[in-house]
C-alpha cells in the first residue's frame, strides 16, 4: 500500500479523506490489524498541549510620530528584547515582569494578546538624526500591531524524562512540586497522542509541514533546539527527549483556549501551547508507529535531587503505566502527575481532524527533512583555543 | 446527623486544655483532625465534626466560650474552570485525596469536602485556576 501527499489533498478537497485521531485508528488497527488500518486510513491525527519555555513572539508595532529607534521595551511591564529593528521586539515567554506581586511574564503578554486584550508599550531609546523620539508610553492590542507572530525555537519535544526526588525536601522545578522521598512523579508528554512520536524518525514532518497551533495555524520552522537522535530506541521510539521542533505561526487565529501562561512555584513561567500535527499514512510502516500505544513508550526516570546534567535513569516505565495514576519504584507506589493535559490533546488531535475534514486544512510534503542524525553538545567552560 | 468542618485557633496557654475531649463526652460530637499545627503563637487545628446541628452548634458556642477562636470551612479553594487545563499536576500534590483524576475523560475531579485546606495545590497549578476563596 502507498498513498502520495497529492492522492491526500485531492481526497481532502473530495471531501471523502479518511481522518482519524492516534487514539482511534490505535483502536482499529487492534480490530482489523495494520495493514488493513493503513488501507482504510488516509490522515492520522495528533496532539499534545504542554509547557514549552522555549517560546516567544516577534511584534511590530508600526512607526510612531516622530518615529522611535526603540532600545528598551516592555509589554505590560515584562522586558522585550529590542535589539533588532526599530519598532520590532521579541517577548520571551519566560521572561519576568520585576517587581509585581503575582507571577507575570512574557508568557502572560502572549495570552493577552491572543485574548485580544490591549496591552501596555513602554519603549525609550537614545534619539537619533533619523529616529528623534526618545520614549513613548502607549497601548497596543493585535488590531494595532502590523506583525504578531509566534516562533518558537524548541517547541513539542519527542519525548521527555519523567521527574523524580529521592532528597529530603521538596523541590520546585520546572517538572512541578517533586515531593521529598519520592512523594510523587511528573511527566509530560501526551504519549501515544504525542506528535513525534507517532513518526518517531520524522519521515513525515520537516521544514514547512504545516501544523495546528495554538488553535490557528502554523508551520515547521527548523530543526528546534536540542534536536538530537542519539537516545536508544525502544519499539522504534526514543526512550528520553530526542527531536524537537522550532515552530512559527500568527498569533492572529490562535485561541487563549490553546495558548496559556503558566506559572511554575520556585521556576518561574512557562506558556502553554497545543500543538497538532497530521500524519499522512504514505504506507504501511508510517501507520505502524501511529498506532503505538502508551505501553509501548516508554520514559526514563530522572532523580531531581542530582542537579547534574549528567544523571542516569533510575528506571524506565512507559506511558500506560504513567498514565495509571502509580507506578512502583523501588518497591513503593509512587503517584504520578502529568503536566500536559491529555484532556486537551484529545482535543486538539479531534479539532484537527476536523478542520481536515471541512476541507480547512490540507497537507504538505517538507520541504526539507529534518537532520537524521545529530548529537546534543554541552556547554563547558574553556579557553579561547579549546573552541577552535 | 450532619457535618462540619471548623478551624480552631488557640493562644499558646490554651494549647494543652482537653477540648476535644469536651466535645465528645458532653456534646457527643465524633471528630476527626484534618490539620493540626502548633507555633509560638498558639495553635490551629482542623476538625471535621459529625453530630447532631444543635449538639454541633452547642459545641462550637462552648468552645467560644473558652475563648477558642472558632472558623466554619466552607469552601476554602476554588477551581476556576476556564483556567484548569486538566493537566493532573494537583493530583499527586493533594495530601487528601480531594482531586481525581477521571481516567475515562481525563478530566480533573475536585471533590470539596475532602479537602483539608492544605493551600498546596493553588501554588501547585500551572495555570493558576486553583484559588483561595478566604
Ligand atoms: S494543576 Fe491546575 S490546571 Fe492542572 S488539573 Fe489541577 S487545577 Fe487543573
Ligand atoms: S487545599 Fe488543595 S491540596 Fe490541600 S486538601 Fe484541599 S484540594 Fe487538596
């Protein structure tokens, strides 16, 4: 069986695609088997919706009388970087607005501006000939704003090791409260609803693949940060955080159903961003790992308590078992706890299906695959030779 | 029969009267404690009382009385649905078992009367839905 990228659009405009959800055709390629599921299923879907710190949006936000060569900014108080043309700025996602009493940051402006709610520019800067204007203290919402798009350098990581802590206290980390004594559990990948890993080797997606996006549209943008290929493979797919994705998409079209700030005690702030991500059965093989089920990925274990880049896994336990509410770890039962939300992934592979199916959303071939194999650097502290 | 959940505070000299026996032997009151915490000044605890609402209302007027400071709980977090994703991350934090995750919709169940007002899971949430209502 194989099936091209144009035989799916035209079924597509046809109105007669055949799209499921990973959760579905999970269910039919256990009635009918594989090969059967790949013949009947043109698209499967997917999603996930999670913390990815790695985010942030470009804006700009037109000329002022006079015109302004911005060099500070803030979007309700939280820092942007300003360090590119005049009126243009980055707000990071993780960026904090100083002092305020409640938790705010970058990831609060996103939700704000995607809320459609008007948010407060400061800028300031030096004067120039050609800039004379040296402030501005004004209001800005994504109706005033000529460009508000996202992209995010590292966004939907394959998969991501589950976080634990075998110290006395509790700590607070990015992965959520880790009770002392191993108290409890986090994870944080949708699992079997999870984009890379339904096409764990990204035959399907690369540069330009079209996606869902905080509730809009968006595309492949580049490899993200931290792609790597090396993790050892179990059922075909990387046990630990492998691939990931930079992504882009407009901010005008997103949802705040699909785009939330979140705040994490001790941490600091991350946004919540549901991703989508249709994969085309090409063949029968693609459909193979669509249909992979939670006990069939698995995650390492990771000790928080070690603050070292280098910790090894403690043990390795698959998404079915996560997903059960305990799991046993050196003899005692744990609680586990996701941070993504299942709930909305269900969601968002269902809303994709259905944005397929009304013909609003159609296919696209990369234009680029993704590197196949690439290894993960670290930082070390070294001279000026060491680097060359 | 009904059920109550009180906090009480103590100054520090109060810390050692036998109230609680008190409430058994003469109001007949079954009570469990949710929370009990002792500091230089004084002292709070958290009972879940079960009797008869006037034997109840007895109870709490003579802890008054005694100059125990008495708190009704009602509702002492909230849940703002439109914020919660239902991600679960309040599952496991949850000393009381008060939230549940619903393993056939995979939403988040808060079942307010087991909670003890812990407070954990407002700092605990993502999203910041779980509140403080006092
Ligand atoms: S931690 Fe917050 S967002 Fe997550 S399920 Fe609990 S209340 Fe909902
Ligand atoms: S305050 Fe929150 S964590 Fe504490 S008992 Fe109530 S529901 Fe559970």
């Amino acid at each position: 069986m194989k099936r091209t990228y144009e035989e799916i659009n035209a079924k597509i405009q046809q109105g007669d695609a055949v799209v499921m959800t990973a959760e579905e055709a999970i269910k039919l390629a256990e009635s009918k088997g594989i090969e059967k599921a790949a013949k009947e299923v043109d698209i499967v879907t997917t999603g996930t919706f999670g913390a990815m710190c790695s985010s942030g949006a470009f804006i700009n936000f037109g000329h002022s009388e006079p015109p302004i060569r911005m060099k500070r900014v803030w979007l309700n108080g939280v820092p942007a970087y300003a360090g590119i043309a005049a009126v243009d700025a980055y707000i990071g996602a993780t960026e904090e607005r100083e002092d305020y009493g409640q938790p705010y940051g970058g990831a609060h402006v996103i939700e704000d501006l995607v809320a459609g709610k008007a948010v407060h520019l400061r800028a300031t800067a030096a004067g120039t000939d050609c800039y004379p204007r040296k402030d501005i203290d004004t209001y800005i919402s994504l109706r005033t704003v000529n460009q508000a798009y996202m992209y995010n350098p590292r966004n939907i990581y394959q998969n991501y090791g589950v976080a634990t802590n075998s110290s006395e206290r509790a700590l607070f980390t990015y992965m959520g409260k880790l009770l002392p004594h191993y108290g409890n559990m986090t994870y944080s990948s949708a699992g079997q609803l999870s984009p890379l890993l339904k096409d764990p080797h990204l035959r399907t997606i690369g540069i330009g693949t079209r996606i869902f996006m905080g509730g809009g549209i968006g595309y492949v943008a580049w490899e993200g940060t931290q792609y790597k290929t090396t993790p050892r493979e179990l059922n075909g797919v990387p046990v630990g955080s492998a691939r990931s994705l930079a992504l882009i998409g407009d901010l005008r079209g997103m949802s705040p159903e699909f785009v939330q700030a979140l705040s994490f005690t001790g941490y600091g702030i991350s946004l919540g961003i549901g991703i989508g991500v249709p994969i085309p059965i090409l063949d029968e093989d693609i459909m193979r790992t669509a249909v992979l089920r939670d006990d069939q990925i698995f995650a390492p274990v990771l000790d928080y308590a070690i603050q070292s880049r280098g910790r090894k896994p403690i043990a390795e336990v698959s998404y079915a078992q996560l997903r059960s509410g305990t799991v046993e770890l050196f003899g005692k039962k744990v609680q586990t706890s996701s941070l993504s939300s299942y709930y909305k992934a269900r969601i968002i592979a269902d809303r994709l299906k259905r944005m397929i199916e009304e013909k609003e959303f159609t296919l696209t071939r990369p234009v680029e695959q993704l590197p196949r194999e690439r290894m993960q650097r670290a930082l070390d502290v070294c001279s000026e030779e060491d680097v060359l | 029969m009904s059920k109550k959940k009180i906090n009480l505070y103590f100054r520090p000299e109060q810390v050692n009267e036998a109230i609680t026996y008190v409430l058994v032997k003469e109001y007949d009151l079954k009570f469990n404690i949710l929370r009990a915490d002792v500091e230089e000044k004084g002292g709070r605890l958290l009972l879940e009382v079960e009797g008869r609402p006037s034997q109840i209302s007895n109870g709490i007027a003579y802890l008054q009385s005694i100059g125990v400071g008495v708190k009704e709980l009602n509702e002492y977090v909230e849940k703002d649905l439109s914020r919660c994703t239902n991600c679960g991350m309040c599952v496991s934090i949850c000393p009381a078992d008060a939230i549940e995750m619903d393993r056939q919709t995979w939403e988040v169940r808060f079942d307010q009367s087991k909670c003890i007002a812990c407070g954990l899971c407002v700092s605990s949430c993502p999203p910041q839905a779980m509140r403080l209502k006092v």
